[in-house]
C-alpha cells in the first residue's frame, strides 16, 4: 500500500506547500514512514517552514547524481508525535543553486526523471517507507511533470480565483489525461464557512468541471494564516478542524477511496 504523493497546483498562492507539510505530518502521526521532498527548485520554502535552515545536504544533490538519497534525507521525527518516522529532503535555497536549477535542460530533466523513479526502489522497497511526498513546483515546469510521472497519485490544490479554475481546469485536461494518474483535488481558502456541510454538492461539482474526484474542502481558516507557515499546524493544533480534515484526507488516500 506503499505510495508516492505529488502535490500540485496550476499557479502559487494555492496551499500547495502547507499541504504537503501537512499531509506528511499526519502520516508519521498515524505511525507512517514518511519522507516530503522539496521539488519547487524556482521557489525553495520546506527549509524554513522545517525549521532546517542550516541544512548542508539538499535533494538536488542527489538528482545531480552528486550524491546517494541516504545522504541527502533529514531525520526530523522530533517534530512530529506518535510513533511514526518523519523525513525530509530539501531543496537548496541559495541564489546560486535556484540559477543552477533553472538552466537544466531536457536531458538533464530525463536523467533526474530517472532517479525519481529510482526512489520507489531505494526507499519503498528497500527502507520500507510508506508515503514519498513531493512538493512541486506550481505550474507546468518539467520537474513538476516529472513529479507527476513519478507518482502513484496526484493531490491537485485550487482556490476559487478565476484564473484559477480555468488554469487547473485546462491543466487536468491537457497534461494529467496524458499520464492517467489517479488524482484527487482539494478546494482550499474557500469562504463560504458552511462548505465542509455541503461536501456532497461540492463532491458533484468538482466532477463535473474538473472531471477529478474531490478529495477535500479548506476552509479559509485565519488561524493558519496567522502562523505565517511558522509551525507544523496538524502537530501544533491537534484539535482544530483542520488537522481533522486533513486527516480525513489521509485516510482516504492510504485506503484508495477517492473515486
């Protein structure tokens, strides 16, 4: 039961990182083996939010073929309670790494497809990880497809804003059709408080625009906003409605029920 997550989103600004963070972090709660690698290269935010600044290992090492995964994973399981193992392997934040990422050209690209594909290998059958989770980057850049490629399911994250909608709605039809992968979308910053009541109408709604199965409705809570991406929220605040939603996710992934 084993799977790769990559989480994504059409534009910035969606909640696509909280989640990530999240979302690993209720897995290790559960008792999982988990690791959250950073692959947004343009826009490094994981180092901070983990509170690893001073990190001297980073996952573009290891698709530079610089350096083995072991080297490049960081143990964090003290930041997360229960019983599971929580890992992360993050991108380097320096300007002279984001310039070094973005000048990669396609065969370079097919190369670091290959050692994401490599992880299945190295960490799920041979550490014996339950959940890869891979923080893209937003939009169509090739480390993001090749994410998506990589992976046994797609969480895609949208907010109401027009451009929005229609970007993700294009972005599910011209690039996740093409790749088949079973994808589940989350509506997040919604406004309208009494959404998560309405889970049944909204679940026909999704299907209907974006023909992908919803996975979960945020509601735009401020005290998420307010911890400025300064805390692990599902870890901080095990009480609040959003560390039960999310949790709710998570089970509906590791049991295959988002249809």
């Amino acid at each position: 039961m084993s799977k790769i997550i990559a989480v994504h989103s059409y534009k910035g600004g969606t909640g696509k990182t909280l989640l990530s963070v999240n979302l690993a972090a209720t897995f290790a709660k559960s008792g999982k083996k988990v690791c959250i690698f950073d692959l947004d290269f343009r826009a490094p935010s994981l180092f901070a939010i983990l509170k690893a600044e001073d990190s001297e290992v980073w996952f573009n090492d290891y698709l530079n073929n610089t350096s083995e995964i072991d080297s490049v994973l960081l143990d964090l399981s003290s930041k997360v309670s229960g019983n599971g193992k929580f890992f992360a392997s993050l991108a380097n934040p320096s300007t002279e790494a984001i310039r070094d990422m973005s000048s990669k050209d396609r065969k370079w690209e097919m190369r670091a497809l290959g050692r994401l594909l490599a992880l299945r290998e190295s960490l799920i059958r041979d550490k014996e990880f339950d959940y890869l989770i891979f923080d893209t980057s937003p939009g169509l850049q090739y480390s993001s497809i090749n994410a998506i490629v990589a992976a046994d399911f797609v969480v895609v994250a949208t907010t109401g804003d027009r451009s929005d909608v229609d970007g993700t709605k294009r972005m599910l039809k011209e690039l996740y059709n093409l790749f088949e992968k079973k994808t589940g979308l989350v509506l997040n910053k919604v406004l309208d408080a009494s959404a998560t009541s309405k889970k049944a109408e909204l679940a026909a709604k999704v299907k209907t625009n974006y023909n992908v199965p919803m996975l979960g409705v945020l509601p735009c809570f401020c005290e998420i906003l307010r911890a400025e991406g300064n805390l692990i929220f599902v870890q901080d605040k095990p009480d609040h409605p959003f560390t039960k939603i999310l949790a709710e996710m998570a089970k509906k992934i590791e049991v295959n029920e988002v249809n």
